[in-house]
C-alpha cells in the first residue's frame, strides 16, 4: 500500500477531501521525523511506537582493498509494532 492509497482510503472512509487528508498525513510523517532526528520517540498507543536505536560501533572488512574499517556507532530509526497491532496481523 503506498501513500496515495492511505490518502484515498482515508477519504472514502471519513468523506474528508483527498487534498486535506494528504496534507495531515504528510504533517504527520513530517513531525515523526522531527522528534525522532531530535531523539525523541514517538508512541502511539494500539499501533506501535517509532524510536530510536543506537548500533554500537563495529569492525568490518572492505573486501576489494582487503582492508578493515571500523564503522562508528550511529543511530538508526525503527518501529515497534504494539502488541494488539502484532495480534491482529497474526
């Protein structure tokens, strides 16, 4: 499902115009991104919660030059399906 069909789902089921609909969704993703970037997370009860992970710093190996690099620890963003969402995909 992409974008566009969340937008027009969401307006065939509230009667909301599609214009509209697309604006709040794309202030929704917009805010997401804001906390997460400043290292906030976001819950949203019943459906999960997006937040931030920190991968440790690790050795790897450039195979081509035959060479180690050590790739520093960073953050990632994720999702964490709650568990009624988990249920009802089950």
């Amino acid at each position: 499902m992409t974008k566009a069909d969340i937008v027009s789902e969401i307006s065939k089921s509230t009667g909301i115009d599609k214009a509209s609909v697309l604006e709040t969704l794309e202030k929704f993703m917009e805010t997401v991104k804001d906390s997460l970037a400043s290292g906030e997370n976001v819950y949203l009860r019943g459906f999960g919660s997006f937040i931030v992970k920190t991968r440790s710093q690790k050795t790897a190996r450039n195979i081509s030059k035959n060479t180690t690099i050590i790739i520093p620890e960073h953050k990632i963003p994720a999702f964490k399906p709650a568990k009624v969402f988990m249920e009802q995909v089950k």
